[in-house]
C-alpha cells in the first residue's frame, strides 16, 4: 500500500526546489541542478513502469508505522490509538431511482492523530518550511493533515439519511457493510421515504455516520433517471493547478489559495440553469484524504454535485488508471438513460485514455466529450500527451477548446460539441511537449525542460493529478 509514501516525494521536491514567496525582493533562483538530476532517475525509474522500483523513490514520507510511532500507538500498545476517537468522510455522492432511490455509500472510516507541521518535520527527511509564509504554513498544514489519517479496517458504521433537515432513517440508522481493509467503503444502499417520485430535477439530502465522534457529514445527490451528466475533472479544468509545471503543481497544491480557471464558474452555473434535469459528477484521482479540502473548495464555488478520489487501496500506478474507468463505470451503469458531457484537460494521461474508452463503450449515452488543451493557453505546459485514441470516437463530439468562451454558447442539447471558429489542429498521436519544439541549438535546453517536466509528471502520478 503506497498511501504515505504519496506525498514523499512531492514535499521532499517543494522544501528542496520551490523558491521564497516573497515580501523580499530578492528574485526566486532557479532550481538547482542536482534536484533535477536525482528527479531525473526518480522519473526514469518510473516510466520504466517497474513496480519494484516503487518503493525507492517513495523514500522519505513516513509511513503508517512512523506515524503510529509518533503518535505512540505503536509496540502493539493501541491503548494511545483507542483515546483517538474514530471519525469518517462520506464522500459526496449520488443515488438512482428504481421505486425507491439507492443511496451510494462512499468513503473511509479513519482515526486522526493530532501530528503537527512540525511532527511531520521531524519525520520527512528533507522536508522544510521554513521559506514559507505563515498563512502558507497554515495552508500546508491543514492540507497535509488529513494524510496522517490512521484508516480503520473493517469498521463497522451506521448511516443516517436526511432530507430537508429531517430524519430519513429511523433513530438506529442504516448499517452499513463492513469497510475493507483500508476502511474504505462504497455501496449501494436502498433507503424508503425519499419521496418516491422520480423527480425531473436533482434533490439533495444529508448524510451522516452515527457511530463516530469526529465529523462525518456528506451529501448525496438524488438524480433524475433523464437529463444531462456534466461528468468534470478538477486540477486544470475547474482550478488552477498547472500539474505540468515542477514545483508550481506542488505550490498551488499545498501552499496557495485555490484559483478558479477563469470562466469556468460561470459556466458551469449556466449550465446548471439551462440544461434539463443536469447533475454534476467531479472526478479527480487525488487521494481520497484530500477529499475535504476539495469538497470545502467545489462547493464554494461549483453546483452542488457528487465526487470521486482515488482509492487508498494503491499498489501499482495503472490503478490510477483503473481507478477512473471504474468511477466513469460505475456512473454509465448506475444511469443508463443518461446523457454525459465529459470534460478534461491534456494534462491528464489518464483522462485522455479513459474517455475515448468509455465513449466507445457506451456510445448512445455520450453527449459531448471536452477536452481543454492546456498547452493552447500555457506556454509552460510541455508535457506531451497522446491523442490516439480519439481516432476511435465519433467525429463531431469531441472538441479541443482553449477557454470557458468556446463553450459557453454550444448547443449541447442538440448535439452541438464543436464550436467552429476554434482551429483543432488534431492529429491522432503524442502532441506537444518540446520534441516539437527541437531545434539543435535548444537540444540540451529541451533536455532539461523534459527533465523538469518528468519531475512534474512523477509528482503528479503521486500526488494522483494524472
Ligand atoms: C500503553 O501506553 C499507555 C499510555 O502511554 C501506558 O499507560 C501503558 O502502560 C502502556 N501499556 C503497555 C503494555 O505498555
Ligand atoms: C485517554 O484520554 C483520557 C482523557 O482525555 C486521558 O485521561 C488518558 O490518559 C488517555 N489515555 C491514553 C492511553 O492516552
Ligand atoms: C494538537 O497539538 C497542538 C500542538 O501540539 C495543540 O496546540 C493542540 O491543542 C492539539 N489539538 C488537539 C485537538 O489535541
Ligand atoms: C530558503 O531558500 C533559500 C534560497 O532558495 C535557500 O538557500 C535556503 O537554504 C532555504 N532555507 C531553508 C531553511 O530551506
Ligand atoms: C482547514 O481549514 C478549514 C477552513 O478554514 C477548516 O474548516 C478545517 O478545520 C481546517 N482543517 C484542518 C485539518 O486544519
Ligand atoms: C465489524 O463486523 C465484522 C462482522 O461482524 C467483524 O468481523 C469485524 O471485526 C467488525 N469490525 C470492527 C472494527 O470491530
Ligand atoms: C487492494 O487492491 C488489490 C489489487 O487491486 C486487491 O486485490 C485488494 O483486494 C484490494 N484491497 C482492498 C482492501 O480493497
Ligand atoms: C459537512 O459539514 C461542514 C460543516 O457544516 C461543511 O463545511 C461541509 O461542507 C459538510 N460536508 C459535506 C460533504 O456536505
Ligand atoms: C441503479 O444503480 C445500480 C448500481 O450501479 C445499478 O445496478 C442499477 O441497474 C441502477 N438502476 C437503474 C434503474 O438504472
Ligand atoms: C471531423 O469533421 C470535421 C468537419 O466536418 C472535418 O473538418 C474533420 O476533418 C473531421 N475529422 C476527422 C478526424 O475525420
Ligand atoms: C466559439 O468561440 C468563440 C471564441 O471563444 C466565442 O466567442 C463564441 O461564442 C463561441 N461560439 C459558440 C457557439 O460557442
Ligand atoms: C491550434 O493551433 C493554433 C496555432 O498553433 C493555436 O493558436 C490554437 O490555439 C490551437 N487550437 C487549440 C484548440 O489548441
């Protein structure tokens, strides 16, 4: 399992590259050359795809073991873990309608260790804060966090349904499966006295889990069997993240404020207003102990919709793969009347992969397929990607976009996904990146781009942006 070792890497690489954000005026220096190279055999070793290279790159982040030893729960004395109460997230989700409405159940229960920044100092090799602001040390801190969470296996919750402030569920509540090993659970849960009719637009209720201390709150939302599925990815697409670029992708994950992609608020609140029965579905393979601070993101800014992290249960980087096509699965199977529009961004390996395959399974159910190209807007973005297998779905609905506006006045409905004033340049196979771009004479600077690219590719594979 390479839950811990996730972020290892990314904050070894943040503490050792990311330069001061200033109140000073001193200009931030480059990386240094040694932090790529040693990044560049981390990528290689990768991409090599060896699973047993793994765990040497995953190095320095604690592991569940350090964790429990600081926290003191270690030696089989689980006295000190027993004080720490059990808390749970329920994932946002979503249920469909067959007579009654089946409840997706989806998340983990865990125990939080009160582990501070300095805590986590002290226990990743490399890692130091002290170029970092305050506010952006808080930041950090209250992002990295949840990642000490302690998963607990096979717990056994009780649910409790609420709609309009009142009480579904009787007062013992709904008793969940037991979770796996990793605590982790998602099921399907029939639930009566929701209403009963299928509605022509989407409902919300609240959920909870009974039996813990900690916070365990979620919503679900009830979907209408007909209408339009806004199916959205999240880093690069909804906020910025720049994934492609080393150490900004870090930063922006970790110590800065999230920022929206301009326009892209505003568009999805039109269409929240103009398309028939739509419901939104954010999807993103960021580990699921990030889901609050997601969650406390979206629904600030974005309509109310359901989520999907990646697994904990993570042995080989394909599950990031998997774990995709299982989530667009799950969702094609649970609303097989429905109409999807997929969106994404060419920053993402995974994504470009798994639509064009779930369009091709389920070509009646495929309003639109979106694709933002990153690297149309970003110079710094110079991470190849592969269109290929776009070669294989049906022209007219997929569409390369640059901003909000090429989509805003598109006629989804009525089967409208390309907007012709906007030049595709698609060619089926790897775009981009700075073998484009190579000259001789840049030859050694593309290099070190690529270089600093794969170090940007690697942290995204961990931190689970790809
Ligand atoms: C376990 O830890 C608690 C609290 O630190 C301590 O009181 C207790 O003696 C320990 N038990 C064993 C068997 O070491
Ligand atoms: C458990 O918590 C109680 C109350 O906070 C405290 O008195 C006790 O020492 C704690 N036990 C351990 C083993 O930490
Ligand atoms: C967590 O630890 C910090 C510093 O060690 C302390 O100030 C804070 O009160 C603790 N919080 C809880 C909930 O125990
Ligand atoms: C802070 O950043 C400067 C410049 O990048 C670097 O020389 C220094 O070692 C850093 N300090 C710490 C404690 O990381
Ligand atoms: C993180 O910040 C949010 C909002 O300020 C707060 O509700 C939450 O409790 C914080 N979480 C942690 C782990 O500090
Ligand atoms: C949950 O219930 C199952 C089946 O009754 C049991 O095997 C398991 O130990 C329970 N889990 C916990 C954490 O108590
Ligand atoms: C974790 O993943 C492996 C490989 O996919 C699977 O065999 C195993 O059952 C999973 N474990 C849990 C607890 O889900
Ligand atoms: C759970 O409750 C907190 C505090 O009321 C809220 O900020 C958060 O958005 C809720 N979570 C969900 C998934 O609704
Ligand atoms: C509801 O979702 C479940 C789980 O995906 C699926 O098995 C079932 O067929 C769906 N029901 C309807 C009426 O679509
Ligand atoms: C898709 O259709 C457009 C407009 O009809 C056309 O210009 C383009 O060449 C087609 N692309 C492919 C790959 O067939
Ligand atoms: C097409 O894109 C242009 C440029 O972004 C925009 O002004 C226009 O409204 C778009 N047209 C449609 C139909 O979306
Ligand atoms: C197509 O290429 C042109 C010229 O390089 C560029 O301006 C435009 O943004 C590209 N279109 C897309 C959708 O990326």
């Amino acid at each position: 399992m390479l839950r811990c070792p996730i972020v290892a890497l990314s904050l070894a690489v943040l503490a050792a590259a990311s330069p001061a954000p200033a109140p000073a005026p001193t200009p931030a220096p480059a990386p240094a050359p040694q932090a790529l190279s040693s990044a560049v055999s981390i990528f290689s070793s990768v991409t090599g795809a060896a699973a047993s290279a793994l765990p040497t790159i995953l190095g320095s982040w604690p592991s569940l073991s350090d964790i429990e030893k600081k926290v003191g729960v270690s030696d089989g004395n689980d006295s000190k873990l027993q004080n720490i109460s059990a808390s749970a997230l329920l994932i946002p989700s979503y249920a469909n309608y067959s007579g009654d409405w089946n409840l997706r159940f989806y998340g983990l229960a865990y125990k939080l260790p009160n582990v501070s920044t300095s805590d986590l100092d002290s226990l990743i090799d490399g890692l130091s804060t002290n170029n970092l602001t305050s506010t952006q040390q808080q930041l950090l801190q209250n992002r990295t966090q949840d990642l000490a969470s302690i998963p607990i296996p096979k717990a056994n919750l009780t649910a409790l349904v609420l709609a309009n402030g009142s009480a579904v569920t009787n007062s013992s509540g709904i008793q969940l499966a037991t979770a796996d090993d990793v605590g982790e659970f998602d099921q399907f849960v029939t639930v009566s006295g929701l209403g009963g009719n299928d509605s022509s637009t989407v409902q919300v209720v609240q959920t909870g889990i009974l039996n813990v201390a900690g916070p365990g709150n979620g919503t679900i939302i009830l979907v209408p069997s007909q209408g339009i599925s806004i199916v959205s990815d999240i880093d690069d697409v909804m906020r910025i993240t720049k994934v492609y670029v080393p150490n900004e992708g870090l930063k922006n994950s970790f110590v800065q404020p999230y920022v929206n992609v301009p326009g892209i608020p505003e568009l999805y609140a039109n269409w929240s207003k103009s398309l028939p029965g739509v419901a939104f579905h954010y999807d993103t393979t960021t580990p699921v102990e990030l889901t609050r601070t997601y969650v406390d993101y979206l629904f600030s800014n974005y309509p109310l919709g359901s989520l999907e992290m990646r697994p904990i249960n993570l042995t080989d980087p394909s599950q990031i793969l998997d774990a995709r096509q299982n989530s667009l699965l799950k969702l094609f199977q649970t609303f097989p009347q429905r109409k999807f529009v997929l969106i994404g961004d060419t920053s993402s390996s995974t994504l470009l992969s798994a639509y064009p395959q779930i369009a091709q399974q389920f070509p009646n159910n495929i309003a639109c397929i979106f694709i933002r190209n990153t690297s149309s807007t970003d110079s710094d973005d110079k991470i190849p990607y592969d269109t290929k297998p776009f070669q294989n779905v049906k022209n007219g609905t997929y569409f390369f976009y640059r901003t909000a506006e090429d989509l805003a006045k598109l006629d989804i409905v009525n089967g409208q996904c390309v907007n012709s004033t906007i030049p595709q340049n698609i060619t089926f196979g790897e775009q981009g990146g700075v073998l484009d771009s190579g000259s001789n004479g840049a030859a050694s600077l593309g290099h070190i781009q690529y270089a600093a690219a794969g170090v940007g590719l690697v942290v995204s594979l961990f931190l689970g942006f790809i």
